[in-house]
C-alpha cells in the first residue's frame, strides 16, 4: 500500500488549520459576548425584581395607612460611595449593593406604622441597632453596615449606610 507524498498537501493542511484555529477563537470570542450580555441581563432583571417587590410594599403599606399622614409609610435605603481614597477599597459589585440594601431594609422594617413624631426615640435605637452590624456570606463576603444618615421625608424615612467588607482578625 502506497502512501501519497505529504509535500503535495502541505498549503491544504496550513488552510485547514488556520480556518479551525479561526473557528476556535470566534467561538471564544462569541462565548465570552455571550455570557457578558447575560450578566448584563441579570443585572437588570434583580435590579426590576427588586423594584417590582418595593412598589408592591410601598403600594401595601399606603393602602393600610392611607387615611393618616403622620404614619411612616416606607422606608427607602441608599449605599453611600466609598468617600476614602480611591485605592483603600474596592466598591461594592451590584449585585452585593442590591443584597446589602433589601437586608439592611428587612432590619429597618420596624420603623414602618409608626408615627413620625416617634422618630426621635426610634433614631438611638435605630443607631444602636445599626452601628457596626455585620452582615455575613453576601457573595461570599461579611460586610460592616453603619447609618450615615437618617431623613424623615413625605411620610417616608430615608437611610443612607456605608458599607465596608469585614476582613476577621486572626489571633
């Protein structure tokens, strides 16, 4: 049995290689587009589900309070930027501000139905309850919360944390 000469196919074979290379790396290339728009998509679908559950809270608690204006109806967090140098910390991926937020809410949710001339006594708990609190396994990390600022607005209370990852101290 004869075995054809290989130097006959030599640019045939250098072609075929070249073109599945090419192939290997548009579909690296696609795969990598691919799951940065699905990152972006879920993103954005957490962000509207997170809306979504707000409204339908705010809308509940306005119908059970809607007939007295001196109640607090809602409570609405914000995360403060880092306001330190810009290298001490790396801020906050969404995702962990979006978590950070929905449960320093949770903890906040006790304020709602009480009436706003009760602030007052309920800011030193609420800075008592808050200050320093560790919220642990947010994606994969323990994060500090502390209240920067607390606004009565519109039968709403505004609160404006900081957060910081926990870093534990070994002994």
């Amino acid at each position: 049995m004869r075995v054809p000469p290989f130097e006959q196919n030599v640019r045939l074979l250098q072609s075929a290689g070249i073109f599945l290379s090419g192939i290997i790396v548009g579909g690296a290339l696609f795969m990598g587009m691919y799951h940065h728009n699905f990152n972006e998509l879920y993103l954005d679908n957490m962000s509207l589900r997170k809306q979504a559950a707000d409204l339908q809270e705010e809308n509940d608690n306005l119908k059970l309070h809607k007939n007295n204006q001196t109640v607090i109806n809602h409570v609405q967090i914000h995360l403060e930027k880092s306001s330190g140098p810009p290298n001490s910390q790396k801020a906050p991926d969404p995702l962990t501000v979006k978590e950070l937020e929905r449960k320093t809410k949770q903890d906040m949710m006790f304020l709602v139905g009480h009436s706003v001339e009760d602030i007052p006594d309920f800011v030193q708990k609420t800075r008592g309850l808050m200050n320093r609190r560790i919220y642990p396994q947010i994606n994969r990390k323990d994060y500090v919360v502390s209240i920067k600022t607390i606004l009565v607005i519109n039968g709403g209370i505004e609160i404006w944390i900081a957060a910081e990852e926990f870093i534990r101290k070994e002994n």
